[in-house]
C-alpha cells in the first residue's frame, strides 16, 4: 500500500515481515525518572480513506530502558496531516534517558479499520461470557 509521506528520515522496517515501521526522534530530550515529553518525529502521512496508524512502543526500549508510549497505542486517523509525534514515558525510578535526534523512538503500525455503525439497544443478545470484566475468567494467587 502506497502512503504518502513527507519526512526528513522515512519510517523504515528492520525485518522482512515487520508489522511496526521504525519511527525516530526529530529532536533530542533528556528524560528524568517518572517524566514524560511529547517527541516530534518529522513524519506526516496521508493515510487513505479506511486505515489508521498506530503508534506503538518499541519492545527493547521498554524491556531495557523502562521507555514506553503514554497512550499506546496512539491512533493516526486518516484525515490527519500534521506532524506524529510521540509521547514517551520514562518508568524507571533511578535513571535518566537521553534521546538523541535519530534514535528509534517508536514503530508505526498501518491497519484497515472498520467503521462501526452503533445501533441503539434496550438489551443485548447473550454471550457465554456475559458481563464479566476484569479478572473475570480466573484469577489465582501467584499467577502472572
């Protein structure tokens, strides 16, 4: 799928197969423990009509660093034209994380997307699950 773009560094995959495309910082930043900050990455797309762009984390940074995306996933609709950016968190009590212009911040994942059509209801059909919510399939001390 084609995707129009304008980016001073084009969000590339690393892998043959890849879903997420590698998106980079366009300017630096120091994050302190416990601190956010919104990193622009210099990319605008212009999605077609029925997809939308996710912005995910990147699995190294946050297995390594404690680096996550605030709202992963951030959602690119696809009328949106101004800049991605990326707000990233630094979950680590004790250490600092510099981010320099060109580091891998985040990946971009390309969806279609379905658009829902909400009928008003009195009541819903039944489901064997039924209302259950959080930790409504079982949960046990110990488990992970």
């Amino acid at each position: 799928m084609d995707v129009p773009i304008i980016a001073a560094q084009t969000p590339g995959y690393a892998h043959p197969g890849d879903a997420g495309a590698d998106l980079v910082a366009a300017e630096a930043i120091r994050l302190e423990p416990g601190e956010r900050a919104l990193i622009g990455t210099g990319v605008r797309i212009a999605l077609p009509e029925g997809y939308a762009a996710f912005v995910v984390p990147r699995s190294g940074l946050a297995a390594k660093h404690g680096i996550t995306v605030v709202n992963s996933p951030g959602t690119v609709d696809a009328g949106y034209r101004g800049e991605i950016k990326v707000s990233l968190l630094n979950t680590d009590s004790r250490s600092a994380y510099d981010v320099a212009v060109g580091d891998r911040i985040a990946q971009l994942i390309v969806m279609p997307v379905t658009r829902a059509n909400f009928i008003p209801m009195d009541e819903l059909p039944e489901s064997v699950r039924g209302d259950g919510g959080f930790g409504s399939t079982g949960y046990t001390q110990g488990e992970r």
